[in-house]
C-alpha cells in the first residue's frame, strides 16, 4: 500500500517537473521570437523606402490587380429595345429582328389564311402592356430560328420576370410542346394552372370560345353517322364518306390542318387527291 502511494507520489512529481520544463522552453522561445521581430522592425526604418524608389512598378501592379478584377463585358447580360409587338408570340426588337417566343402559343391575330382567333386582341394588348418602351434579355435554346428565320428566345424582362412564362400564367396563351424545348414541362404545369383556375381563354370552361367562334358564323365540320358503324364528314361542298373511327379522326385532324395553310383552290385541290367528294347541289 505505502509503495505503491510512493510510486504514484514520483509519477507526479515527474509529470509536473515535465509540464514546468515544457512552459519554460515554450516562453523562451516565444521570447526569442519578439525580440527577433523588433530588431527587424527596427532595421526596416533605417532602410530606404520601397515605396519612395519605385512608385511607378507599385502604381503599375495595383492597376494591374483592380483591371483584373473588372467584370468581362462580353459576359454581361444584353438589353435591346422593343420596337413592336407583331402579336401575342412575337416582338420586333432592335439589332435582332422578328422574335418568336419559345415554348408558347398565342392565338392568331395576323395570319395570311387563317381568320382572327379567340383571344388573339387580348393576348397581343398583354404583351404591349408588359414590354412597351422597355429593353428585355433574350435567352437561346437548342433551335437558334425557326423556318420563317425569326430568332427564337425566351425573353425576359428587366424585372427578370420571363415574358413567355407570364403569357401561360396568366391564361393569354398555351404551351407549345409540338417541338422540346428545355422548360416544357415547367410550361405545362403553367398551363394546368392557369386552365384549373379558369384564367383568360380559359374561363367558362371553354364556352366563351365556343360562342364567339358560332358569333363568327365559322363554318363547322359535319359528322354523320352512317350504317354498319361507319361515319361521314362534311366540310363545305366536299364529303368523305364510310370512314371507320380511326379514320375519322385522322381525317378530322387533316382538314384542320389544311383549311388553316391552303387557300380555296389549293384546298379543293388537295380533298379530292385525298378522296373526299364534290357534292352539287
């Protein structure tokens, strides 16, 4: 018991005469250290001026750091004017040209065959009043210009709200998804949005649309119904007749298609290459 409470008593003197050993060098040489600092210090105000002999090489380096760290103009964002607005997907803008907004629809308001659409004053009267007498960022996308050789871009205003975006929140257009483009799914749930909360040309579900193109005495397409469970359609004077449903549809979508591009000629000549029927009456 007493050797081991002697053996414990020499451990600790050893740990403390250790402990007191170690501060002492550390102090010294801390010690040491300072008093190498003030003889430099002392030494550098007897030695001529750095700055008094080379004015120029100092001036020269800082000049050389601040232009270094100057932003890259090329880098900058780019503001151009609006000069008009064609209508509700495309604006004339300085330097560039006719630019046609990615990723959105409007309907038509000048348009070579087809008459004014629903909603096509209204869109182009939202986008007079978002970028009149402003300068807007253009932002590119895979496709550089479309085969009318408008730029397309993403246009964005100084606000840094996205105008093609604005025009689907707010109901005034629809998500163009005929090509990919890098926010289509993004544009399609604007769209949702806007159709779910029953904003712009969607409000009244769609009855609004409906009763101002029967306003514009449009000429319908005609569906019949026919034995052994076929269909008939008519557009006009021209009819095609005994047509299962899947070739109804298809049929429905070319007539769209073709009433929209061709004029009365081309389109007549067009339904009667592809079997539809003259009726005289």
């Amino acid at each position: 018991m007493r050797k081991g409470a002697g053996n414990l008593a020499q451990s600790l003197r050893g740990y403390l005469f250790d402990g007191y050993f170690s501060g002492l060098v550390s102090f010294l040489f801390l010690a040491f250290f300072l008093a190498s600092v003030v003889v430099e210090v002392g030494t550098a105000e007897t030695r001529p001026s750095i700055t008094s002999e080379r004015p120029a090489e100092t001036s020269d380096a800082f000049f050389f750091i601040f232009a270094d760290k100057q932003p890259d103009p090329d880098k900058q964002p780019r503001f151009h004017q609006v000069l008009r607005v064609v209508d509700g997907d495309t604006l004339e803008i300085e330097s560039i040209g006719e630019v046609r907004l990615i990723g959105v629809d409007t309907p038509e308001l000048y348009h070579p065959l087809k008459p004014v659409q629903f909603f096509a004053r209204e869109a182009s009267d939202l986008v007079i009043e978002l970028v009149s007498g402003l300068s807007v960022r253009l932002e590119s996308d895979r496709e550089k210009k479309d085969k009318y050789g408008r730029t397309l871009a993403y246009v964005y205003l100084p606000d840094g709200r996205c105008l093609n975006e604005e025009i689907i929140r707010r109901g005034y257009g629809f998500a163009y998804t005929r090509f990919p483009f890098k926010y289509l799914m993004k544009y399609r749930q604007l769209e949702a949005r806007a159709r779910a909360e029953g904003l712009g040309l969607w409000a009244n579900q769609g009855l609004d649309e409906f009763q101002w193109i029967i306003s514009q005495g449009s000429v319908p397409y005609e569906i019949f119904e026919m034995a052994n469970n076929w269909w008939g359609i008519r557009f006009k004077q021209y009819v095609k007749i005994r047509l299962n449903s899947e070739q109804l549809s298809k049929e429905i979508n070319n007539l769209r298609q073709w009433t929209n591009e061709f004029s009365d000629s081309d389109l007549k000549k067009t339904l009667l290459s592809h079997g539809w029927l003259e009726v005289k009456e």
